[in-house]
C-alpha cells in the first residue's frame, strides 16, 4: 500500500499532526455530526475524478481498486476495477450496477442500493446522527497530496463503531476513513493514494463500457421492492438509532439457482446492517445452528430462524449491535 500504514492496536489520539509543510488550516466552522456529513456528501459531482484507494485491516487484509466517477445532468455513474484478487470491475449508475467478471466472461446485473460511508456517506432519511455520535475536528492533514479535515465521529454508545475521516477542505470527499473499535483501535482503514482531480473522464464513456455487455454471460438478478411486514417478518422491537431504509426480493434468474432472498436494511446514518433471509438449505445449513465470521470492520452473524429459514446479519458495527438485531427478527404471520 503506497504512503499507507495501518498499525493494529493504534488507539486515536487527542490530535491530528499539521501538515509536513507546517502550514495552518484554514479556520474551520464548528459543525455537529450532521453537518459534517453533509459536507461530505456535497462531494457528489463536484467534478469527475480518478483514484487507487487501498483497504486493509488490522489483520493485514489488503486489498486495492482503481475508482472512477463522473456525472452527467442527473445521471452519476461510478466504475471501480480490483486491482488484487479476481478480475472485477463494477459499474454503478444511479440505482443500476452491474459488474463484470472477466475470469469467467460473466456479467451480473443487479440494484446499486448499498450504503456507504466512502468514499461519500449515503443520506438516510430519519437518522438522528447527532444523537449517536458527537464530531471532534481534530486538525488537518495531507492525503493523496491534498489537505483534509481529521475528524473523530465518536460513538455514543457500544452499540456502535467510531470513525477517523479525512475530508477533503476543497470538496468534502471522504479521502481517508479509519474504522475505530469501542477501545479506540483501527480494526480497519481505507484511503485515497493518489487521486486525479483532472481526469479526462466522462459520464458517457463511462455509460458505454457499462453497456457493453456483449460476448458476455449475463446472470439477472430479479429485484422487488418489498418491506419487512408485508414479506410477514420483523423487528419485535427496534434497535436505538438505526431506522429501517430499504427492502427488496432478490430472487437469481438462472436454472442451476432460484433462490429467493428478503434482504431489509437498517442504518443509523453512517453505519448499516443488513438482514438476509432465506429458505433453510439442507446442504449449506446442514448441523449450522449459527454461524460468525468476522472481516476486518464487517462482522456476520448467522442462525437458524424457526424450522424453515436462515437469516444472516451483515454489518460494520460492533457484534453485540448484530445479536440485538437476530434477536429481534421474529415471524409475524
């Protein structure tokens, strides 16, 4: 990872470094949690960029991908190539994704609803940020060869993690994001290592190679708009600070695989969790009665629900947030 160190067992500090030039910050306003966020979204379509952005955790997990984004009146598209582990790229445009395997000359269409915090915080209608977190501008440093605000989002609770966030001055992109344990520990990291703010590109290019699909295999995946209580499930009781954002049927249109599966999402504004709930398999969930798998800042959390499905709980939050939620999830009809 080029000018990037991840350290396990850093706790952060009381203050950020100045720039290796000495030079001061501009003064900043004093901005809540919110205000910061929306200071980070107003990033979206500035102007198109280009940028390798590296992710590693405290494990020593690395990976690495090349991120491309322009916009064109009201269509914002994003491609992101992997530049470690299998041959990807991704194609997001608007609330359309598909991505491009090229081992296998397969393409999968799909829905771009996930949320995000970088490089650019989804906005969550509802979300009580500053209820949760409280900002702390702890100075500014240089990222990618371009001055950012460090700033500390500090949970207010267990339930959870902390962010380190490196916005950009000029524009407010995410340019460096530190995922913080309950004790302070990056237990994951992701940064910008050099960004084009001048890149020759453009949203129609970009729209070309995304619909360029042919010689390849496409795999639909066959969304619907849903919720919770109309598929019979819910949250008995929900969980402090994270309201319900998105709800879809998601059921593969191929012979070899059929399944369908309810995924609900909930976010407190900056973190999210996702409920996945599908028929019991009694291959992949034969002698499973839960199951956890922790990845850098994403933990999952599996179990057997009732006798006939299997939810699975994915999240960068602390592991008690996804207990809350499985707990929680219950049959309604």
């Amino acid at each position: 990872m080029r000018g990037l160190v991840l350290v396990a067992g850093v706790v952060i500090g009381a203050h950020a470094h100045a720039s290796s030039e000495g030079a001061s910050a501009p003064a900043q306003p004093n901005r809540d949690v919110s205000q910061w966020v929306e200071h980070m979204r107003g990033a979206v379509c500035q102007s198109p960029y280009s940028g390798t952005f590296v992710v590693m955790s405290a494990s020593g997990a690395m990976s690495s991908s090349r991120i491309t984004q322009a916009c064109d009146g009201g269509v914002q598209i994003e491609k992101v190539e992997s530049l470690t582990g299998a041959p990807r790229t991704v194609y997001r445009r608007n609330g359309e994704m598909r991505t491009f395997f090229g081992s296998t000359r397969t393409v999968r269409t799909d829905r771009a609803d996930t949320l995000a915090v970088f490089p650019q915080p989804s906005a969550v209608p509802g979300a009580q940020l500053s209820q949760f977190y409280s900002a702390k501008r702890l100075g500014s440093e240089r990222v990618a060869g371009r001055m950012a605000d460090v700033l500390w989002f500090k949970p207010q609770d267990d339930l959870r993690l902390g962010y380190r966030i490196w916005s950009d001055q000029a524009t407010g992109l995410v340019m460096k994001l530190q995922t913080l344990a309950v004790d302070g520990r990056v237990v994951e990291q992701a940064a910008f290592s050099e960004i084009d703010w001048n890149a020759p590109v453009r949203a129609e290019d970009l729209s070309r190679s995304m619909d360029a699909i042919a010689g390849f295999q496409v795999v639909t995946v066959n969304v619907r708009k849903t919720s919770a209580q109309s598929e019979g499930w819910g949250l008995r009781q929900p969980v402090e600070g994270f309201v319900p954002v998105q709800c879809y049927r998601r059921t593969l249109a191929t012979q070899a695989d059929t399944r369908s599966v309810l995924q609900c999402s909930y976010s407190d504004g900056l973190a999210s969790v996702s409920l996945f709930l599908e028929p019991l398999d009694a291959v992949r969930h034969a002698d499973l009665q839960s199951q956890e798998v922790s990845m850098g800042a994403t933990q999952l959390l599996g179990r057997k629900v009732g006798e006939d499905a299997w939810l699975t709980v994915v999240g960068e939050v602390p592991r008690k947030t996804l207990y809350r939620f499985s707990q929680a999830w219950v049959r309604l009809r």
